[in-house]
C-alpha cells in the first residue's frame, strides 16, 4: 500500500460490519478450552450496536454451546482529500 499522509479533512466512508460470534465448546484433551468461531458479514454499518447483539442472542439460541463474546467489526475506508 502506497504511504498516504493523512490530512485533516480525509474522507471516511463506513463500510459493511461483520459480527463475530466465539463459543466454548468444551475441554481438549490437553486440558484446554475449545474455541470456536461463526462469523456473519454483510452487517449493514448503520444498525444499531443492541440490534446486532439481538440477532447474535437469537443465532445463540440455535446453538448448544455456551457463548464467550459477541464482536461486531466495523470497518471504515480512509480517503486522503484532493
């Protein structure tokens, strides 16, 4: 990536989130928590934090394992101005 100098008034522009979703899904044989992790992308960049977490809870509900965390990734584009 080319070494861009950032200036004041550089254009941010939001794109699509993802949401995260880790799970405890038991012990291994070494003794250690077994983690595993569903990710969903295409989260629209302007709902609201408690509606992602509401759709994390309901995709927990299917699940059998005890969730950890709930992440939501945001993800925004830097454009230097003219």
């Amino acid at each position: 990536m080319a070494d861009m100098n950032l200036t004041p008034n550089t254009s941010e522009v939001a794109q699509m989130s993802a949401l995260r979703i880790k799970y405890d899904c038991g012990l291994g044989e070494n003794g250690r928590t077994i983690v595993k992790t569903r990710s969903f992308s295409n989260v629209n960049p302007e709902a609201k934090a408690i509606d992602v977490y509401n759709v994390g809870e309901i995709l927990n509900d299917l699940q059998k394992h005890d969730v950890l965390s709930v992440v939501r990734i945001d993800n925004t584009e830097l454009t230097p101005a003219n």
